[in-house]
C-alpha cells in the first residue's frame, strides 16, 4: 500500500528534522520567549503534531488519493469499549509493575516534564499539560505510529513484527527520557494490539489519553 520510500521520508522527517530543528532549536526560541518550559514544551508539541498529521497527508495519503480512513481514523463497535476498558487496566497495572521493578535498580519516575509541571503547578499549567499529554500527544502518535507504521510493517511482515516494530521506534523518539522507556515500549505494543483487533486508530487514542491523563494527575499531587 505504501513504498519504502514513504517510510524513509517520515522517518528522516520524526528522528531527524524533527528533533533538530523543532525539539531542540525551536523549543529553545519558544523557552526564550515564554520563559516557562512548560509552556514552551506544549506549545512545541502542538506545532510538532501540526507538522507529523500534514506531512503523513500530504507525503504518504493524498499522492494515493487516501483519506485518513486508511490510517485507521474510523468508528468502530460499541462492543469494543470493553476491550479499551480492559487494555487500560492492563496497561496501568504493568505500568505500575515496571515503576517499581525500575525502582528496585535506582531508577526513578522524576523527568524534565514532570519536575516541570511539578514546580509550576497552578490550575492554568495542569489544564496546559492535561489538554497537551491526555488529548494532543495521543491523536498525533497514534495517528503515525500505529496508523501508519504499525500498519506499513504488519502489512509486510506480520501482526507481531509490525506491534515491535512500530514500538521500538516509538519508544527511541522518547529518547531523552530514558526512565519512561520501558513503559512506552509496553504501551507500543497494546496500542498496537487494540488497533489490530478494532480495525479503529480511535480506541487507541482513547487508552493513550486515559493513562496519560491519569499520569499528569498524579504528577500534580504527588
């Protein structure tokens, strides 16, 4: 369905032009104006996700003539609400399980985007990062990790080679925040999953806000 040059061509655009020239040098203007990492950082996210959803269309979906359908932006079954209900809790559950395996070996919870909101909590941040973690973040990756690359691996190579895949990439674009890397790559692959069995990105959008939303909570009153 896709090319590899399709593949190349976002993959250039999210490991390399992306962090170059917006996580690193246009987060640093954006600082220098507001001040506020917080700010600054979603302000940065929102622009991040304005350039992955019109690169995917205008590089990989509409030379094909494609609608966002083929990346999985589509309703799906009321009856698969138990099953996000289900992965939700399980993602939180081994979230958990890992927060304190990662505990046993030193390794705290503490990152640049947590201390952050920590120190600067008021009602207008905790909304900022809420909108940003719980509703932004999630749309855009879910769009272009399992709507476009889970599906361009697993049409080529399988169900599981596309989940692992797709999830190692997502978990190495978090790179700095080396602590949260087991928990994304685990979270790749049950959104991944939920995906595949709904035939619908939606469902996985939704887990992802959930957990986030309820991480930017316990941040705020931890």
């Amino acid at each position: 369905m896709w090319s590899w040059r399709d593949l190349i061509y976002m993959l250039v655009l999210v490991l390399v032009l992306v962090p170059i020239f917006i996580e690193y040098a246009l987060f640093n203007f954006l600082l220098s104006v507001f001040q506020n990492e917080l700010h600054a950082g979603t302000l940065n996210g929102f622009i991040m996700a304005i350039i992955f959803t019109t690169a995917l269309y205008f590089v990989v979906l509409k030379p094909r003539g494609q609608s966002w359908k083929t990346v999985g932006l589509q309703p799906f079954a009321m009856r698969e609400w138990r099953l996000i209900g289900l992965w939700t809790i399980v993602l939180i559950v081994v979230s958990i399980v890992l927060v304190i395996a990662m505990s046993f070996l030193g390794i705290g919870t503490e990152n640049n985007k947590t201390e952050s909101l920590q120190s600067q909590m008021t009602l207008l941040n905790f909304v900022i990062g809420f909108v940003s973690a719980a509703i932004i973040s999630p749309i855009y990756e879910e769009i272009f990790y399992r709507g476009f690359l889970y599906r361009f691996f697993s049409s080529r190579y399988g169900v599981w080679s596309g989940m692992i895949t797709s999830s190692i990439i997502f978990t190495v674009v978090h790179i700095p925040t080396f602590n949260t890397l087991p928990v994304n790559f685990v979270s790749g692959l049950i959104f991944s999953w939920v995906y595949h069995k709904t035939g619908s990105i939606i469902p996985s959008i939704l887990i992802h806000g959930i957990f986030n939303g309820i991480a930017v909570i316990l941040t705020s009153i931890a």
